[in-house]
C-alpha cells in the first residue's frame, strides 16, 4: 500500500515552493517552542532512551536537527523528496549539525519499507507532530501500523496531533477578511487542508495497533505565523506517549 499519487504530489509541490529560511512554513517554530517541550514531556516515558529515533514527517529538519543532539541516531523520513533536500540543504549550511541526523524519503504507509527500516535500526524511539490529520483518511490506519512496527517491543511514540477545537480555528483564519494569514496560504494553494482527527479516534487507531496510551495531554501547537492584531497563531492540541506496556 502506498498513498495517493495527488496526496504525494500536493506535498511535493508544497515543498518545491517553501523557502528555505527557517520559520518560514507555517508549522516550522523553532524547537524551543515545540521539540524541546515535547522531549521533556515524553522523556519521564521512555523505556529505552537509548535506541535510535524517527522523526516521522521530519519536512526540513528543523526538529530533527535538534533531536540529533539528544538521541545517539536520529533519522528523519518525509513523504516528500522536495522536504528532505531542504532538510539536507539546512544541514549543510549549518557545519555544526552536518551529519548528525540522516534523511530519508519515505512513504510512511508502505509497508515493506517500514518493516526495513525497522530491519535496520531495529526498535526506535518515533517523533510525530501534526502529521496524522494532514493524511488521508485511508492512510490513517496504516500509518499508525507503521509507528507500531518501528517502536516494536522497547520504543515509545510521542504523537502531537491537532485537538477537535483547531478545525473551527483555522476555518476562521482561512476566511477571514484577509483571507488566510501569509504562511497559512501555501497549505491551501497545494491542496493540504487540515482535516479533523476526532481526539476519540486518534486514541482508537493507537488501541488498532496494539499500542497502549501511556500518557496524555493538551498543549498548543505553536505555529510561525501571526493574526492581524500581531498575536502568534497557537492551535488547541492533544499529545500523547504511545507504546507497548
């Protein structure tokens, strides 16, 4: 199985358009705001800190970079091939984070190459953030069964995904007076609307998978972009630690 031939393509596109300066994409905030929470949250819960970590939709490396710093091997998979020159091309402008995460262009949803990749790094610790409601509704299931199958019987999956409460969020944003904020507008243009994730079944897709919730929370998703009155667009959502028990 494999995604859609438009999902890929949208994302694609996405990507051969983005900038290349960080923050210039609309969920590209810098780790501080995002990564580095989410580490301190997911670390009291991980079994095994040692083994190697995914960063799953890595887009251009920005979390991924600074993931390295922390796990002894990091790999950063993305759909898109146009995310994962940008994530290399970042890498090689920064000397100080060369070579410290790979990348590779992967499709999260083909199962065979999971099951490599997993045959390679044996079980990972994964990364998720904001990824699972920009899929099809088709890939959801398979692509949860990816997570169980590099996580295996030792990683742990910390997942951040948009609450229920961010879909009226950015319908507002998306029609206000305006018209979408600056940053938001190429996600439309390309055909990647946010879809809902209801948080009962984001749950359920993990229970599907055979992964157990080990904790659970909500903070906001911090984006890089701003409402007209200058406030910094922060959307509702839910985290969670997933894993075998």
């Amino acid at each position: 199985m494999s995604v859609t031939s438009r999902y890929k393509e949208a994302w694609e596109g996405f990507w051969r358009e983005a900038p290349e300066e960080q923050g210039a994409v609309f969920w590209d905030a810098e780790p501080a705001l995002t990564a580095g929470l989410h580490l301190a949250l997911a670390e009291p819960h991980l079994a095994a800190p040692g083994l190697p970590l995914v960063d799953l939709g890595c887009g251009n490396g920005t979390q991924t970079r600074f993931l390295a710093d922390r796990f002894p091997r990091v790999v950063g998979v993305d759909l898109s091939q146009a995310a994962i020159d940008h994530a290399e091309h970042a890498d090689h402008a920064a000397p100080d984070t060369t070579g410290r995460a790979e990348y590779r262009q992967l499709d999260a949803v083909d199962k065979a190459a999971i099951e490599a990749l997993h045959d390679e790094l044996g079980d990972a610790n994964v990364y998720m953030r904001g990824v699972l409601h920009q899929c099809e509704p088709v890939d959801r299931r398979p692509f949860v069964d990816s997570i169980a199958a590099l996580v295996g019987t030792r990683g742990r999956a910390f997942v951040v995904e948009l609450s229920e409460r961010a879909g009226p969020i950015l319908m507002g944003l998306a029609q206000g007076p305006a018209g979408p904020p600056p940053k938001l507008l190429p996600v439309f243009q390309h055909g990647i609307a946010p879809a809902e994730v209801s948080d009962e079944a984001l749950s359920e897709l993990f229970a599907a998978a055979g992964l157990g919730i080990l904790a659970s929370g909500e903070m906001p998703l911090i984006t890089t972009d701003f409402t007209p009155d200058g406030s910094r667009i922060e959307l509702p959502s839910r985290w969670l630690v997933a894993g075998r028990p």
